[in-house]
C-alpha cells in the first residue's frame, strides 16, 4: 500500500495540553474504556441516537478484521501499519466516547498515511475502504507535513459494522482537502470520531457526505496548533426512510486570530427517515480576534421525517471578529418553485431543480471532478426514489 519507509518522526500528543472543557456538550477526553460505558440514550450526547441499532459498536471485543484498504499512492505520500501505541502517540486527542475509544482498543490495525512536508500532491489520494459484513474497527492517522498540499479522499463502501478512530494533523502552513464519502450499503452501521489538528497558518477544507448506511454517527472535532489556522467544514446527506444520519461538530478556537465556516446541508424523504445535526464553536479566553460561523440547512422532502438541527455558541473573550449561527428546516421554498413554474417548467421539475441547487453549492467544493460527479448521480436517484414515494403516497 506504500511506495516508501513508514515515517519514523512521531508528533506530540496534544490531548493533554489542552485544558479540558467544563461542559455536558464535551466529554472528558479518555483512552481508558471504564470512562466510556455503555450509554443508555439519555446522556447528552447519545440522546438523538438509536441505543437499540447502535449497541453493535459498544461491544468489547477485540475485531479480527479491518476495512479492506486499497489505494494508488503517489511519490511523497505513504500509508504503513502501525502499533497501537504508535497511533496513541501521533492522535490529536484521546476518545472522547465509547465507540472510539474501542476502535482504538480492539482495532486489527492501525495505519498511518503520510504527505511529505512541502510536498505538492496534484491528483487527489484516494483511499477505498470496504466492509465485508462483519464488525470490524480501524484506528487511521492522517499527517501532512509543513507547508505541503495535498487533496485526500476517503471512500467507505461495502457492509457490516464499522467503528473508527481517525487522527488528521496538519503542519503548519500546509493546505488540506479532505473528502469523505460514507457510501454504504443499506445494512451498514457507522460510528466513530475524526479529530483535526490544524497547524499555525494552515489552511483546511473538509467535506463530509453521507448517502448510504442504516444508522451512521460521526463527532467531528477541530481546533488548532497555533494562530492563523483556517478551516471549511463542509457536509451533505440524503436521509431515506428509516435511516437515521447523526453529524456531531465541535470547533475549538483555542488560539487567536483562527477562523472557521461551518456549512452542513441535508435531504429527508420517506417514513422514519431521521437527521441529526449537532453544531458546537467554543471561544476560548486566549482565542482573540477569532472569525466563525456554522450553518446547517435540512429539506423535507416528504411527510413522517424528522430533522433534528441544534446549533451551539460558547464564547468566552468579546474580543472577536465575529461569531454566528444559523440553522433552518422546511419543505421548498414557495419562491422558488413559483419563478421556476412561471418560466414554464413542471412542478417536479422545478423541485428537481431545487435540490441540486441546494447540494450544488456544497458538492462543487470538493475539486475532484470524478467524486463530484458521482455524488450528483446519487442526488438524481434520491429524486427519482422520492418522485416515486410522493405518486404512490398521492
């Protein structure tokens, strides 16, 4: 899977230099399975999450199996096995709940994909990973070196029961595109926690798609290693009946002069089909002169749906550039629809239209054409489903 040595250099742990945060919205960050038990839906951060569906991933057993990685790696890029407390060492941060923690613990494997400092990656690295059916866990370390560029994608396809730990450091004036596509088959179960570390003047952009899975939960958590680090979270999901799609954000501007711009849309159609949308920027005391906003924007496509959006702000300095949220949950916009349908086009037409502009706008930032265009093909079919259920429900 590599065309070169592991790396050998070993980052700092930052998990324990961060002053943990007082808050029911953030748990104690710990590698230590006892401090993880077994939820039972009414803590804070499992309480949009179906306990019944999930308990799969809360299992402590060691996993035999890892997702069957395949990829094409370039010159100055890497990908190599490593021990688990080699992996405990390169993480940005501990497990912050049970699911993570154990695929840290019980994980098969751990890797480690590497991009050379001040190397230019001009194709886009694209990692497929594969579930065979069973339950299986991975522990991945994502590291881009100083001042290097790079556009990494990671594709989940296949069936079974997943749990990950993924670690992404970003070197101090590196720029980084990530892409993620949560492309299951329609058995799969999903959870785990991505932690970004962004480096001093560094520059990332995330896109995180989920359209397959039964029930997918993803904690998402930024912060950075120094000042003038820029992140774009970006996301989309098409929830079909009886699917349940949870994204869980936490930006920690915890030095100054950082910015962030969260922006997270999804589609529901069908009986059941449910979306859960947790949002969360802390301001630290130390974080001055800090620029952030996070937005989600969910579209109800047919009846029995649920879209479940909370946006959070925590401030703790006044001396900032700017802070906001913004979070919305409808059917069409009767605007639209009208100046579609006044220039003659048909009413499904004009929907139809609708929602590729709404996924549009997301989708076009993922600069790899390929990937782009597969997620439009997708958007197309979730129409055509809904189009169906809407005739047969009329």
């Amino acid at each position: 899977m590599s065309n070169a040595a592991a790396p050998q250099a070993v980052a700092p742990n930052v998990a324990s230099a961060i002053e943990t945060v007082d808050s029911h919205l953030h748990p104690t960050p710990s590698w230590d399975i006892a401090d993880h038990p077994v939820p039972h839906g009414r803590e804070e951060i499992w309480r949009f999450t179906p306990i019944k569906r999930f308990k799969g991933l809360f299992s402590d057993e060691p996993r035999t199996d890892s997702l069957e990685w395949s990829s094409d790696l370039p010159e100055g890029v890497t990908m190599e096995p490593i021990t688990p407390e080699q992996a405990h060492a390169l993480s940005v941060e501990a497990p912050v709940d049970r699911v993570s923690a154990l695929a840290a613990k019980n994980a098969a494997k751990a890797y480690h994909l590497s991009v050379a400092a001040n190397a230019e990656i001009a194709d886009p690295v694209i990692l497929n990973g594969k579930g065979t059916g069973s339950a299986v866990a991975d522990h991945v370390i994502i590291s881009v070196g100083a001042n290097a560029e790079a556009t990494i994608v990671l594709h989940y396809t296949g069936s079974g029961s997943y749990a990950e730990k993924t670690d992404i450091i970003v070197g101090d004036g590196a720029r980084l595109n990530l892409v993620t596509l949560q492309d299951w088959a329609d058995d799969a179960v999903h959870g785990g926690q991505r932690s970004l570390l962004v480096g001093r003047d560094a520059r990332v952009k995330t896109i995180t798609a989920s359209m397959g899975g039964d029930v997918v939960r993803l904690q998402e958590n930024s912060r950075f290693a120094g000042p003038g680090g820029e992140v774009e979270a970006y996301g989309l999901y098409f929830v079909d009946a009886g699917q349940h799609v949870q994204h869980r954000l936490f930006v920690d501007h915890n030095e100054p002069h950082t910015k962030s711009n969260v922006d997270y849309r999804g589609a529901l159609q069908g009986k059941g089909a449910h979306s859960v949308w947790i949002g969360d920027v802390l301001i630290r005391k130390e974080a001055e002169g800090i620029d952030t906003y996070e937005s989600n924007k969910n579209l109800v496509l047919t009846d029995g749906c649920q879209a479940d959006s909370v946006p959070n702000l925590e401030i703790e300095t006044g001396e900032i550039a700017g802070a906001g949220h913004a979070s919305t949950t409808g059917r069409f916009d009767d605007l639209q629809l009208f100046y579609l349908r006044s220039r003659g086009i048909t009413e499904s037409e004009a929907r139809r239209l609708v929602v590729h502009g709404f996924f549009f706008d997301i989708i076009r930032r993922i600069g790899v054409p390929k990937i782009e265009d597969q997620l439009m093909e997708q958007v197309e079919r979730e129409l055509e489903q809904a189009a169906i259920t809407q005739a047969l429900e009329s």
